[in-house]
C-alpha cells in the first residue's frame, strides 16, 4: 500500500514543461499543436505494441484492460441474472421501481461493458504490405471507399511521432496520461493511443520509429 502511495507521488510530482517546438529541426513543429489530440486517457497501460509480421505492427488491449472492460459486462449480466432468478421464485411478479430498477442498472452495465469492450480491443495496424495505418475492424485495403473509415492514413503520409503528456484531474482521482500520435505532413495529427504507462508507451513508440523510419518528438 505504502509503495503504490509513494508511486503515486511521485507520477503527480511530475508537472509536464511548456514545449518549445524549435528544439526540433521540422519547420512542421512550429505550426504543430503540442496539446492533447484526444482529452483523457487512462490511469493504467491499455494496450501494448505486438508484432503481429514482419510487415505488420499492432496495438491490442492489454490483459489489463480486457479485464476491466469485462467486468463492467458481467456485473451487468450477474444483476440481471440475480434479479431474474428472484423473481421467478416469487409466486406474483409485480412490476415496480424495487424490480424495475435493478434490471435498468444491470442493463446500463452490460451495454456500457459491452460498448468498451468492442470499441476498446478494436485493432490499431501499421502496415507496410498495404502502406497504411488505421484504427477499426474495418481494413481500408477491403474498403469501397476508404474515405468511409473515419481513423487511416497511408504510411508515407506520416511525417513524425508525437509522444506527449496530459494531466488528468477528476473528482476522486488525478492521474497522467501519455498520448502518442502520428503529426502527417500537412501538420494534422491522428491519435494512435492514450494511457498511464509511460515506460511502456515510449518504449513501443521508439520500436515504431525504427519500424517506420520516422523521427520521434518524446514531449514528456
């Protein structure tokens, strides 16, 4: 206990320093937002870098995260379930807020796990075979109209990674979160990830620097 309270002073110590975009030699820099692409994040890793080929890098939800999106669906399915079985020992069912509310509640549970759980392990590819980058289960290489899938890009069209970091404050609990994101020519950015685990993170962002040949800001 005492070791996770000393961790966390020391991550929230950690105040992230005002960026100076002549550091790097990219005249795209200077017209590059060094702000959060995507508010939030998560106090904990949510995905980790795979090699999926030689060709072929993917992020995928973290054991982690596969755990805490579950939990939300069964807690869901077991109200339900709980609910249900009580019920039907009963031998008049009356309909009221004491059983009606229940079933709402693990309703909200379920559709909500299930929501995270799709979206949340949906894949993030960088493809070399194809030349293109996307996030979703839909393939751009299969698409009809690619302009269709809201989050690709081709590989070529990346200039840069951007590592940055926000500071998220909520109500019970403030964490950092380390988002990476690709900056394309024209200077627009495109999130790839957004969580807690800094090491982890930097390091997948180098092995994609390497993979893609492309330079690294690590803003952190």
């Amino acid at each position: 206990m005492f070791k996770k309270i000393i961790q966390t002073i020391r991550r929230l110590s950690i105040r992230p320093v005002p960026i100076d975009p002549s550091r790097y030699d990219d005249p795209v820099a200077r017209t590059t937002s060094f702000s959060p692409a995507k508010s939030g994040g998560a106090s904990f890793g949510t995905h980790k870098l795979v090699e999926a080929a030689a060709h072929r890098f993917e992020f995928r939800a973290s054991l982690g995260a596969r755990i805490f999106y579950l939990a939300f669906l069964l807690i869901g399915i077991v109200v339900i379930i709980g609910v249900s079985y009580q019920l039907t020992t009963k031998e008049t069912i009356s309909f009221s807020v004491d059983t009606v509310l229940p079933f709402v509640i693990g309703g909200v549970f379920t559709v909500a796990g299930g929501f995270l759980y799709y979206f949340g392990t949906q894949p993030i590819v960088f493809d070399k075979h194809s030349g293109h980058f996307w996030k979703g289960r839909a393939d751009p290489n299969l698409a009809f109209n690619k302009d269709s899938i809201k989050t690709w890009t081709q590989l070529e069209h990346i200039r840069v990674l951007q590592l940055i970091c926000e500071y998220c404050s909520g109500n019970k609990s403030s964490y950092y979160s380390y988002e990476l994101n690709l900056v394309l020519n024209d200077g627009e950015r495109i999130n790839v990830v957004d969580h807690g685990n800094l090491k982890k993170i930097r390091d997948d962002a180098n092995t994609l620097s390497d993979f893609l040949a492309k330079p690294l800001w690590d803003a952190t």
